[in-house]
C-alpha cells in the first residue's frame, strides 16, 4: 500500500480484518453444521435397536467419519483460498503450483493413490466397518478406524496395527451381519454324553431367556456331535 496515508491502511486493515474474521467464522460455522447433519444421520438411520440396527449404526458411522473428514478438508482449503484473496493475494499462481505439484505427487505415489482408491472400495463395498471383528493379512482384531488410506485394527492384547488398504490381500469380517460362538466342550470318556448334551442345552435355553443376553442371540444352540 505504498502511497496510501497511515488513515487508509489502517480502514483497509480494519475492512479486511473484518472480512476475514467473517470468513473465518463461516468456515468454523459450516464445518461444525455439516458434522452435526452427519450426525444426525447416523442417530436416524438406527431405526431399531435389534441386529438390524446394529448394523446399520456400523454402517453409518464408518461412512459419517471419512465423509466429515474429507467435508472438513475441502471447507477448510475453500476458506484459505478466499482469505487469500481478501487479503490480495493472486490465488492464480497458487492454484498452478497446486496443479503442478499435484500432478508430481500422482506419478511419484501411486502408492498413495492405491491405498485411497482400495479405502474407497472397502468403505463403498460394506466389507468392513467401524465396530467389527476381522481378519486382515492374518490379523485379527476390533476395527477402530476405517481410512482412505488405512485401516486401524486393535487386537485381544491391546495392541493396534494400523494397515494400508493398499496392502490388503485377504479380509475376512468375523461379525458381519451374524456370527457363531463356537464353544468345544472336552468331558470324560465315562461321561454320560447325552446328559451333557442335556445340560449345555438347558443353559442355553437360560441365555436365550435372560433379558440382557437374550436379545443378542438370533438361533439356538446347536449341537454339531461328539
């Protein structure tokens, strides 16, 4: 602002401090109503609070956290970009450069780009979600975190592995939907086999009719043979 008196510089400071304030604001603001529509999508969209529903919570977390964070990156680059223009700033160049340097980053990671387009397939294809218990690459373990580009398991012990999706070549989901409690009962060889077959079932038929276990199992116990 050469040229321009002490009083002008300082109306300009003060318009464009406003504006940016403004921006700032409004960034801040959309972000915030764009996560709590999210939100509320995934409380409406658990209709029920049987298996089904479940389910669908599953679901719609998994697909609400990667859809607030991408919302959240693009508001955010959207606000500095015009920031920078408030402040008179040519954006022109920095779009170029972007251009350019996205275009180095695509043939320099294509690992990057493997991992992201792979998360894109797992998320869109239901594989997997938030809350399950799979087997990725022979790991097996709760899924915490379902990323474009990894996916974050926690095993019995604790211990967190975080996985490319790049990288995975086998996923098997443990708690899709169903699963089945496979429980292998060892008895002696004097027992009397029917009267245990007997028992397990009447302990069964007890979880079945427990209010807190009941509504989580969706079959009876079925004995596969001795």
């Amino acid at each position: 602002r050469v040229g321009l008196s002490d009083e002008d510089v300082a109306q300009w400071a003060v318009r464009t401090g406003i504006r940016v304030a403004m921006l700032i604001l409004l960034a801040f603001a959309t972000n915030r109503f764009a996560a709590s529509l999210i939100r509320r999508f995934e409380r409406e969209v658990v209709a029920t609070g049987d298996a089904q529903g479940f389910e669908r919570r599953k679901r719609a977390q998994t697909l609400g956290a990667t859809f607030r964070r991408f919302l959240s990156a693009l508001i955010w680059s959207t606000a500095g970009l015009v920031i920078l223009r408030e402040l008179d700033v040519d954006i022109t160049p920095v779009l170029t450069g972007a251009g350019i340097i996205g275009l180095a980053v695509g043939f320099g990671a294509q690992t990057l780009v493997k991992d992201i387009i792979s998360g894109i397939f797992v998320i869109a294809e239901d594989q997997v979600r938030v809350g399950d218990v799979a087997i990725v690459n022979g790991i097996e373990g709760a899924v915490e975190e379902i990323n474009l580009r990894t996916i974050v398991l926690r095993n019995i012990e604790g211990v967190v592995f975080t996985i490319s999706n790049g990288d995975i070549r086998t996923l098997a989901n443990r708690s899709k939907d169903f699963a089945y409690y496979v429980i292998t009962l060892g008895i002696d060889y004097d027992d009397d086999s029917d009267g245990v077959v007997e028992a397990v079932k009447e302990a069964a038929a007890e979880l079945e009719s427990d209010p807190a276990f009941g509504p989580h199992i969706l079959a009876p116990l079925e004995v596969f043979g001795m």
